[in-house]
C-alpha cells in the first residue's frame, strides 16, 4: 500500500497543481475580480444586455487566471450580483448567469480538473490545455448567446449603467488587469512554445501572480499571504490526497482484472457506439450531482478510458466532454458547489432561484456536449496542430530501426517541394518580379518538411529528440543519397541553436557531479579515458583545465568539452601531456595554454557549428583567471589525413617523420572537399573558430589511433585572441586557409640566437657549404634576421676552391657538412674562422646548438642598402669575383616577381633547385616565402619523385634539364598536369623544340625568364599574354633594359644586336673588394653591363643571341672557360688548349676542351680526366677532350673560339 501511494504522488506533473492554485488563490485575494468586473463594465456600457455579457465575459477571464470555478463565482459574484440587482435583472438571471460562468475555471485553461485528468490517465497535460481552448470559448459563446437572446426577449435589463464612460476612463483600468492576463498568456506561450514544462510554467506564473498581488495590489501584510498559503496548501493536500486514494482504487480495479473486463465486455455489445457515449455521459451527468470533478475524475476514469477507447474515442476529446459534465454537476444539486458559493454571496437568494436561473445555461452545456459528438475536432483540432510534433517526436523514439527508416524516407519523399509548383512561381515571378510574387517562389521552394521541423523544435523537451534523431538518420541513412536533403534540414535547423552567447560555458573539475563525470569519460572522442584515474589526472591537477558547453534545454548532456594543459612553451607530443608519470607544475608558472582535446559529445550533431567563438570563450575564461597565459594554442590531431593520402594513391606507412611533417603541411593548407573547405574536419572547426595553423609535429602521438589516422603527426592551431574574429572572417568569406610558418620561424630563430651566441654582429659574414635541407633554409633566415651576409657556396667546390671563398669574404663563421669538418677545420683555423657542422638530415652541431635555444628573437636593425648576401661568380681570368647583393635587391626582386607570377598563399612550389645559386635560393625561395606560399622541398631533381608530387603542387620552377627528363618519361601527361598554373625555366637557354614539345604534351606553355647572380631576374615572359619561345619577355616593372655597342657604349636601335645592359632596384652593389671590376662593369649611372649579347624585337621581347665574354652556361651553372683552361694547360703533353661551350640536349650547354699536344708528346686523355677532377667541381669537368694540331686565330693572334663552336656544334647532337 505505501509504495502504492508513493508511487501515484511521485510525479512531477503534480507540482503544477499547489502552482496553480497559488496562482489562483492570489489573483482572487485581490481587486482583480472587482477591476476586471469594472472594465468590462466600462467597455460594454452600451452593449443589450450587456451586463449579463460582462458578467460573463469576466467570469471567462478569471477563470483563465485562477483555474477555480469556487474562486471565480466568488471574486465576480460580489460585484456582479448587486450590479445586476440594482440594474433590474431578475435575481434568477443574475445569480444563475454568475453560477454557470463560474464553472468555466474547470474547462479553461489552465485548469487543476485538467491536470488531475491528464496525471490519472496519463495524457498529454498540455495536449488537454488545448483542447478546452476552443470548447471552452464555444461555451462562453453559448452562454452569451444566450444571455442575449433571454434579456432582449423579456426586456429585463437594457444598459450596464444609465451614462457612459469616456475613453480616457475605459483606457485607465486597463493597467489594473493587464499584468494579470499577459501572465496568463505567457504561461500559454512559454508552454506551448517550448520554452518551459506545465509545472515549469505554473511555478513561474505562481511567483509572478504572488509578485503582482503585492506590488499593484498592496498585498503586503504577512496575514494576507499567510491566508492565501494556507488555502492553497488545504486544497493541494486534499486533491493530492484523493490522487493517492485514487491510484489505491485504480490498483484494486486492475489487480482485479474488472476495468479489463468491462471493457472487454463492452468490445462485445452489439450497440452503436454512440448510444454508447450516451450511457457514459448519464453517468458521468449523475456522478456529478454527488461528487466534486476531481473524485469523479479519479474514480471514473480508470474505467471510463478503456471504454471509450475500445469504441473508438479519443481520449483527449473525452476528456473535454467529461469536463463539461462536470461543469453541469458544479450547478447541479444536491452538491453542485456553486450553488452554495452564490448562495453565500447572496444569503436573500433562495437555492431554487439560484438552480432555476442556472439551467439554460445547463442546456448550454448540453447542446456543447452535442455539438462536440458531432464535431469531435472542435476539441481535437488546436492539440493536433499545435501538439501534433509531440506525437511526433514520442512515437518517433519508439520506431525500431526498420520504422525509422521508413519514416525518415517518407518525410523526406511526401514532404518534398512540388516541382510544378515552384516552377508555376517562378513563371509568375519572372513575368511579374515583386515582394509578393517573390515571396510566392521562396515558399513553393522551402520543402514542407522544413516547417515540420521547425514546428517539432517547438515542443517542450524537443531539444535532445531531435539530436538524437540526426544521430539515427546519420547511422541509418548515411549511404542514401534520398535522405541527403533531409540532413541538410536538420543541419539548418541546428544551426540556427548555436549563435553566439547562445550555449552556456560551464567549469568541468573532479568535485562536478558524477553523472557529468561519467559522460565526459564516455563522450571522450580523442585521447580516450581508461578509468576513473585516468579521468582524475586530466582533472585534477593545478595545471589542468577542463571545461564543457550546454545547450539550455539539454542542461546534463554536454555538447562539447574542451581538455586543457597549461604548460610552458608549446607542447609538441601528447603522450608526454598524458604520461602518469608527469610531473604537474603550479598553473601560475604557465605561459600557454594547450587544449589538447575537443570532443563533440552527440553524433547528431556531427558537422555541425557550434558557433564562431567558442574556444576563444575558453581562452578568455583561461586569460581572466590567470594573466600570465600568453599563447592559446591546440595540439589536435589531423584525423583525415592517411585517409587523404590513401585516396590520393600516397603509400605513407614507411615514410620518415619529416616527410611525413611536410606532407602533412601540405594537407593543412591545399588539400580541399566540395570545392574550397578544407579537408580535415579539424582543420575546419578550427579555422572557423579563428584559428592559424601554427605548427606540425611528426611523431608526437606515437598511439595506434595517432599512427593510423596521421602517421603520429599532429599540428598546433594557434588562437591569437586579437585577430580570431578577423581570421574568422577571412576563412568564411574566403575559406583562406591562415597559416603561420611558425616550424620554420622557430627553427630560423633557434639559429638566429646560435650566431648571437658564437659572438658573430651585424655585417659578419657566414659561409655556407652545406646540402639542401629545410634547416639550411633556416640558416638563411637566421642570417637575414641577425643582420649578417649569407654565403652560400656550391657543394661540389673543392678545399682550396673554399679556401679562396672564405680567404677572400672574410667569413667569421663556416657552416659544412659533417663529412667536410675535418678537411676544412686547417682552413679555418688558419682565417680565424668557427665552424659549424650541418648535415643533409638536418642534424649536426649547428642543430644540436639551436635544439637549446629560445624560440624568439629580436631582428636587428638593418636598412635597405646593407649588405644580404655574396654570391661568388667566376671570371674568364684571375678569381671568383664576390657579388655583394642589398637587402633592397633581393627584396624588391622578389615582391616583383611575387606579383608578376601571380603568386598566392594558395600556391605550393615544387622547389628541387640547389639553394647555392640565384634562381633556387633568390628566386624560387624568395618568392615563397614572400608570398606566404608553400613549397615542396625536395634535396635535388628526382625524376621520380617530381612525378609523384606533381598533383599537388601549382608551380614549378627549374632549369631546361629538368624539362627535357620530364618530356622523356611517359608518365609525363597532360593529366598528370591539369591543375598546374605555371612553369617556369632559367639559368640557361631554353631550345625552341623543347617548349614545343612541352606544350604538345601538357597544354602549358614554359615561362622563360633571364637574369643573373649580379641582378637576379630582370626580364620575364607574360604571365597573361604570349610567352614567346626563343625570348625571355620584357624587363620586368622597376627595371630598365637597353641593347648598346660594346665598344661605344652607345644605345642601338630595336632590332639590332649588342650588349646588354640593366638598371633597377634589382642590380648589385659591386663586386667585393674589386673596384676595377665593379667600375668596368657598373656604370656611374646605373646601367649594369651583363656581358650578354641579345636584340629586342618590334614586339619589346628581348632575345639573348650570345655571351660576350664565352661565358658557358651548362644545367644552370656559369662555367667559364679560363679556369678550366688554366687546369689543362697544367697537364703534362698539353702545349695549351681552349675550352668552349656546345650544346647539349639535356644541359642546353655542355662543356667541350679542346687540346693541342706538345710536340712529339701525346697527351693521356684520362690522366687529364682524373686531374680535373681533384681540381674543379664536376659541374666543370669538360664532357669531352678533344685533340686537334692548332687552334684557330686571328691576325691579332686571338683565339677564334667561334670557329671552334662552329665545328663541333654537332658534337652531342642525338643520333
């Protein structure tokens, strides 16, 4: 029996019957009867009849406040009983009119008969509101009607009162009442808006009422609010006793098996339903003479609703039909309780006046209980229309899979657009375009599954149904394109929950509530938790933050939790974040805070924004608590990238860290879905959120999971609280991928503070002869960035080559490879000179020393016209002459070019040149890392592997030998080339046959271009217009080219052939320590003699004829010929020899030496080969020896090495 009890009261739905009997009781401890009595007296001062109708009227009304039919006939009784008194109405019509408008508080909404209804037969309580809305109206209707008809036809009564009110009297009322019936209406829309629950509402409206009673209507005094407690606490307790008493009664009838029985009975009668009905409604009409509703309620309808639904009546609508019933038993005797209530009020009126003036009123109720049986949907059709969602969404919940695959179809297929209607719309549209035609269209267009959905969203609750139903039709119909348009709904509608401010950022510890605890630990996507332990370490310690998102309806099921380490520097592994072993350090010493998981919790809600802000709302929760946190950064995983790699056809599983490190750069920043979003899903909820891609660290999750979604690697995306909504902006409007090259910037800066270290100032020189290498390229920077002048020295020169190099610049700092240190540790000792070692895998001591250094430094000062850089370049006699180049000479060089190519952040450059020579350190670097671009790094030209990267780059920049190995690989297409944009080719001749050949193969045209190492570029065919092959375009913006006489100086017309001269930003400073060769060369007024003899054509191209000092340029590098000769005149049996340049179909030129033997003494031709090879770098090495009687001369005794080139042009001609 206790548990029976217990069980019947513990529901949370009967909190909303003490709430709104507060609501009830307060309204009628004050005026507000009376004022709204007064009101409508003013407002229908000249209505006939009227004062029946206000009575009526302002019974309606506070019932809708009070929801009590006693509280109603009593508040509006003392004021309109003697009004209509004193007006001449018959006591009958005044008592009897008040008596039947009274009964309304139990139809009307909100309504504790209702509530009692909807507990005792578990229905819809809200679903019941709606159905006595529009009865409930009809009946007011009904008795007004009434009311009417009766006082015109027997002439009692004519006017409220004899004068009128004006309008200033009717308006000033109004504030009396109001507050009253907009709190009513709230309570309506907050419940059927979806905003709160019925006992939600009623607690809301309890206070507000309570508020109200006191602030407008004086009721101060705690005696007041003491009786209006106490009350509603005596009539609670008594209806929340006979519930209980009920579920005993309700508990007998069922262990007995007796409502089951008459209902089966029932099933069995061959009798109309509705004589049925009839039956049912006698004895509820009979019941009601001798019990309040509630009693008869909770006694009738455990065996009522089985009958009536076994004979095909809604539940809903039987209710509205019981309660009216029960309206007739409030008037009837012997119990009828407003009978009493009227009769209290108005001792001198007898019961019998009272029951005589209250039965047409019973007719009423009679012919609305007709009118129902014959229109059910007056009291269905407002719960299906405004509750029908509800259904929805519960019967929805209990689908088996199977169902709900049927329903997810048929919503998506009857709920459709009608084609023929959107384009019937768009006819009329087109014909004639206004608001009106236009808004005809957008509806015809919105499928009508949309406004099911919205109106779904409606519903109380509906929040977590509705995730979870995306989370069915994701798991369901992922592979059903049918069902595509339906997510997308969903989608919108979600999205439409997550503006800003909109979901609620909550702290996440080891004290928070266990049953938020266990979902963390479940809903833990990234770096799952094992145990609680595991779990108390992530939260617990001072350096760790976690923190978690809520949707206001949904306030235990988190959305997303963000898991943060507060660290010094940027944390770069996550299993040394995770390690048990770690040591946690005080959270004030943190200078960044690294959220190293962010987990979605609801698989409905996959893909979906949460909003723009949310991790900056984290940052700046973190920067309010603790002020010395200056970086926000994560440490994410990139879950689509093998994924990526694997659909691409990259096999990754054997690839080292670091090419793992630059694949995964690439994929960050190039790798696209639909167009132009970026691949990774994490990549685009970040972006989106205002983050930069900061930095990528192979090996840093060494886990199964880690290896298998990324190869280990993951990346740092860096939130700069200053710039999130500007980066935000960026990535929405443009789906700019914002990067920085903070691995880079990191490791330049690193080395930046080794050179600081070893004591090296601005100005001091660093040679370089070391293997291409990312950290070679940071070398470079470090040096810019320190203000010292960067040598970088070709990996093929010898020691005494190097000696000279080094002797000559004054380095202060040597940097080699590893294998090189010993033969060159004499050479710098002997010029003062540190070394340093760097490898071609990037280790060394140089690495080791930056390994320890601080990631920042500050650049020094330097200005436009200081020292950058020497590049040493060979003179046909004596020494390498030392080109010293500006920091404004490479810098404008490379913003020209930057903008004359068109480069972008979007490009990736296939770099495979040597960074020892202008074009790939100068050129191709430069204009990387000016333009904010990417580039593939690859150590030298591999034929193989530049085929393999080819899909994913943009351009690519190389040397006529590149081109030519290309063209004879088969794998070389027009396919494999789609998306590239640009190619471009320097450094040597570009024969005419090869760019034909390109373009026939691929569709591009080769961009030829022509500079040097004292200028770097200085002419370049269009990008947009026509590359003309044999040319290399126009002088690029910012540099003058003219054609001269070699021996006059003087400028020639187009057309003709002379020396080429340049001036611009771009030309260098002179040549180091040289001021005879730097003033020969380098005119007073600017003008650069380049020594290459060229013509420029009627179009401006310019065209490079010849080399005016036999200059041999050979696979990119200049060769000249008199160091080579110097070499072979050393050799035993070689009187002299002339060294020339001939072409070559792989290297454009190729070096050719020609020898003439000492007499009676022939020369060893391999001895010769091996000597130049101790002597000279191979690029150097002639091809071929030759051996002839004489070399050809003028009269001036001058060696004609035209004639030579003329003889053996053919020499490596193919066969």
């Amino acid at each position: 029996m206790p548990e029976i009890l217990f069980g019947k009261l513990d529901n949370f739905a009967l909190l909303s019957i003490p709430m709104f009997i507060i609501m009830g009781a307060s309204i009628a401890s004050t005026r507000a009867g009376a004022d709204l009595y007064e009101a409508l007296e003013r407002w229908l001062t000249r209505v006939p009849g009227g004062l029946v109708v206000s009575n009526l009227g302002a019974c309606a009304l506070f019932a809708a406040m009070s929801g009590s039919s006693p509280a109603t006939c009593a508040a509006i009784g003392k004021m309109g009983i003697p009004e209509m008194r004193k007006r001449g109405y018959p006591d009958g019509v005044a008592a009897g009119s008040i008596a039947a408008g009274g009964t309304l508080g139990i139809l009307i909404p909100p309504s504790v008969t209702m509530i009692v209804y909807g507990i005792a037969t578990e229905t819809s309580i809200g679903r019941l509101f709606l159905a006595g809305v529009i009865p409930g109206l009809m009946l007011v209707g009904l008795f007004m009607a009434w009311s009417l008809y009766s006082t015109w036809k027997s002439g009692d009564g004519g006017q409220l009162s004899a004068g009128s009110y004006s309008w200033a009297e009717r308006f000033e009322i109004l504030p009396r009442v109001l507050p009253f019936l907009a709190i009513i209406l709230g309570v309506l829309y907050a419940m059927y808006g979806g905003i709160a629950t019925p006992s939600e509402t009623a607690a809301v409206g309890a206070l507000l009422c309570l508020l109200i009673a006191m602030i407008i209507y004086k009721l101060w005094q705690p005696q007041a609010l003491w009786v209006v407690l106490r009350d509603s606490t005596k009539e609670s307790v008594m209806i929340l006793f006979i519930i209980a008493a009920a579920g005993v009664f309700s508990y007998m009838l069922s262990s007995l098996f007796i409502t089951q029985s008459i209902a089966e009975w029932i099933g069995t009668l061959d009798v109309n339903r509705w004589i049925l009905m009839s039956a049912v409604n006698i004895f509820l009409l009979i019941a009601g003479f001798f019990l309040p509703p509630v009693a008869v309620i909770l006694m009738a309808a455990p065996i009522l609703l089985p009958i009536i639904t076994t004979a095909g009546f809604d539940p809903i609508w039987f209710a509205v039909v019981l309660t009216i019933n029960m309206e007739i038993g409030l008037i009837s005797p012997p119990v009828g309780l407003n009978l009493y209530v009227i009769n209290g009020i108005a001792p001198d009126i007898s019961l019998k006046t009272i029951l005589t003036g209250s039965l047409p009123f019973v007719g009423c109720m009679v012919l609305a209980i007709i009118l129902l049986c014959l229109f059910p949907e007056l009291a269905t059709w407002l719960p299906d229309v405004i509750m029908g969602a509800a259904d929805i969404l519960s019967g929805f919940e209990d689908l088996n899979d199977e169902d709900k695959l049927v329903f997810f179809r048929t919503v998506a297929g009857r709920l459709n657009i009608d084609p023929e209607k959107v384009r019937t719309a768009l006819d009329a549209y087109e014909k004639n375009p206004c608001k009106a035609s236009y808004r005809d269209f957008m509806t015809a267009s919105e499928p009508r599954r949309q406004e099911l959905f919205r109106r779904l969203n409606r519903v109380p609750g509906a929040t977590g149904t509705l995730v979870n139903m995306r989370a069915d039709l994701l798991r369901l119909g992922d592979k059903d394109p049918e069902l595509d348009a339906l997510d997308l709904d969903l989608r919108h509608l979600f999205a439409s929950w997550f503006n800003r401010g909109f979901l609620v950022l909550r702290p996440i510890n080891w004290e928070s509530p266990a049953h938020i605890l266990e979902k963390i630990i479940a809903y833990e996507a990234v770096h799952a938790i094992h145990s609680w332990d595991d779990l108390r370490r992530r939260l617990e310690p001072a350096d760790r933050r976690c923190f978690a998102f809520f949707h206001p309806s949904m306030p235990d099921e988190p959305l997303i939790f963000v898991e943060v380490a507060l660290t010094k520097g940027i944390a770069n592994s996550i299993q040394s974040l995770l390690a048990e072993d770690r040591e946690a350090h005080p959270a004030e010493d943190a200078d960044t805070a690294v959220f190293y998981s962010i987990s979605n919790c609801q698989a409905g809600l996959a893909n979906i924004s949460f909003g723009n802000s949310l991790i900056k709302q984290v940052a700046s929760d973190l920067a309010a608590e603790l002020g010395g946190l200056k970086t926000f950064v994560t440490l994410s995983p990139i879950p689509g990238l093998t994924r990526w790699l694997e659909r691409e056809g990259v096999e990754w599983h054997a690839a080292a860290p670091e090419e793992m490190k630059a694949t995964a750069a690439h994929y960050l920043l190039n790798a696209k879905s639909r167009g132009t979003r970026p691949f990774d899903p994490v990549a685009r909820f970040h972006l989106g959120n205002g983050a930069i891609i900061h930095a990528v660290h192979p090996d840093a999750d060494t886990s199964d999971k880690g290896r298998a979604q990324s190869g280990g690697t993951m990346v740092n995306y860096l939130y700069d609280l200053a710039k999130v909504a500007q980066n935000h902006e960026k990535f929405a409007t443009t789906q700019e991928v914002m990067a920085a090259d903070a691995d880079f910037l990191e490791m330049a800066a690193r080395t930046a503070n080794v050179l600081a270290q070893i004591g090296l100032t601005a100005g001091d020189r660093v040679a370089a002869q070391i293997q291409k290498s990312p950290e070679a390229l940071a070398l470079y920077a470090a040096c810019a960035q320190a203000g010292l002048v960067f040598l970088p020295l070709n990996t093929a020169y010898t020691v005494d080559e190097l000696t000279y190099f080094i002797d000559n610049s004054g380095a202060s700092l040597i940097v080699c490879d590893g294998r090189s240190k010993d033969a060159l540790e004499p050479v710098a000792a002997s010029l003062n000179a540190k070394i340093e070692t760097l490898n071609p895998d990037g280790t060394g001591s140089l690495s080791a020393r930056a390994a320890e250094m601080p990631t920042r430094f500050a650049t020094v000062d330097r200005s436009g016209d200081d020292l950058a850089a020497f590049l040493y370049t060979s003179g046909t006699t004596g020494r390498s002459k030392g080109a010293m180049l500006t920091q404004n000479n490479l810098l404008s060089n490379a913003e020209t070019l930057v903008g004359e190519w068109r480069f972008t952040k979007g490009d990736v450059l296939l770099h495979a040149l040597p960074i020892f020579h202008t074009h790939g350190l100068f050129v191709a670097t430069n204009v990387v890392l000016a333009s904010g671009a990417s580039m593939i790094f690859m150590p030298k030209f591999d034929l193989d592997q530049i085929i393999a990267h080819m899909p994913d780059v943009t351009a690519m920049m190389g040397v006529p030998t590149f081109y030519t190995r290309l063209l004879d690989d088969p794998r070389f297409t027009r396919e494999l080339t789609a998306h590239m944009r640009l190619f471009v080719s320097g450094s040597a001749p570009l024969l005419a046959e090869t760019h034909v050949q390109f373009e026939n193969r691929t569709g591009h045209r080769i961009l030829e271009r022509y500079g040097m190492t004292e200028t770097n570029m200085n002419t370049s065919n269009p990008y947009d217009g026509e590359r003309r092959a044999g040319t290399v375009g126009f002088p690029l913006p910012g540099v003058e080219l003219k054609i001269t006489d070699p021996e006059s100086g003087a400028t020639l017309p187009p057309g003709d052939v002379g020396q080429i001269e340049v001036r611009g930003p771009n030309v260098f400073k002179g040549y180091w320590q040289m001021p005879e060769k730097t003033a020969a060369e380098l005119r007073s007024d600017g003008f650069f003699i380049t020594g290459d003899l060229g013509r420029i054509d009627e179009d401006g191209y310019v065209h490079i004829v010849g080399r005016n000092k036999d200059l041999i340029i050979s696979g990119g590098y200049n060769i000249y010929p008199k160091e080579i000769e110097l070499v072979l005149d050393d050799q035993p049996g070689v009187a002299e020899s002339a060294v020339i340049g001939v072409p070559h179909p792989d290297f454009g030129e190729t070096v050719l030496g020609v020898l003439v033997p000492e007499k009676d003494v022939a020369p060893d031709i391999e001895s010769i080969h091996e000597a130049v090879k101790t002597s000279l770098a191979r690029f150097k090495h002639p091809k071929k020896l030759i051996v002839i009687d004489e070399l050809p001369r003028n009269t001036m005794g001058k060696v004609q090495k035209n004639i030579l080139r003329d003889k053996f042009q053919d020499m490596f001609a193919p066969a």
